[in-house]
C-alpha cells in the first residue's frame, strides 16, 4: 500500500466511526473576500528606519486618529471608493519594503489629508502599516507637469 492511500484510509476511518462530525474535518477555502467587512489594522510590519509615527506632531496623530475612526465606520468596500481616502495601490515608492513583509504584497496608500498619507498592504480585513508618510517621502508628489 504506498503512502497516499494509507493517509486517505486513517483518515476515512477517523472521519467515519470518530465523534467528530465529518465537517470539521475539512479544510476550509481560506481565499475569501472581505470586502465587506471593517478594517482592522496592524504595526506588525512598521518600517523602523523611514516615515516613522514617531515623527508626527501631536496634532499630526490627532489628524492620524480621526482618520482611523473614519476608517473603522466603513468597510472594505466603502473605503476603496471614498474619494477622501484615495485608496490606490502604488508601486513607487523609494524606500526598500521592510524584509518582513510578504514578497507578493500590493503596497496601498490611503491620504489622511491633503499631504499625509498612510502606506501598507491588505491581509484580509487587516491593514499592515508600512510608512506613515507627512511629507511625501515614500512617495515622492510628481509636482513638474510633462512639458510638450
């Protein structure tokens, strides 16, 4: 008997005459679209070298914490298409990603106001912080127009 029938019979047997009902036995789809629910947010993956919180001024993270509120009132959706969010994926940045964030993560940036603007990638419902970034840093504001 090679291996694989080995692990399909234990396991049919397990499922079969064991109390635990056969549903929880199987694996789930973890791929599922969250778009629906609110954000919850995490420092996990802060950078410690550039755009750091630590930098902002008190009415800065005044300014950082009503747009967490704001935020955490609407869900996925809803923040995608508001326009005073302006959350889009960006992909030029010039700092290096910190090596803890996962190699296929889209990096999104989402303003505070006019200037500040949040930078971090999606896991879910979850929105890991990268850069806090005041002064277009990040993400340097094209301000030259194409000239023709």
């Amino acid at each position: 008997m090679d291996k694989s029938n080995k692990i399909k019979s234990a396991a049919h047997k397990a499922s079969k005459g064991s109390k635990i009902p056969q549903e929880a036995t199987r694996v789930k789809n973890p791929v599922t679209n969250n778009d629906n629910e609110a954000p919850v947010f995490s420092f996990k993956y802060v950078c410690r070298n550039n755009c750091l919180l630590s930098e902002w001024q008190a009415t800065e993270i005044s300014q950082f914490i009503q747009r967490l509120k704001l935020l955490g009132n609407l869900n996925w959706k809803d923040i995608k298409t508001h326009s005073g969010i302006n959350y889009k994926p960006v992909d030029n940045y010039v700092y290096a990603l910190p090596a803890s964030v996962p190699p296929d993560s889209v990096i999104h940036e989402m303003k505070v106001d006019k200037k500040k603007r949040l930078l971090g990638f999606r896991e879910g419902r979850v929105f890991c912080f990268i850069w806090f970034d005041k002064n277009h840093n990040a993400i340097p504001e094209n301000k030259s127009k194409a000239k023709h």
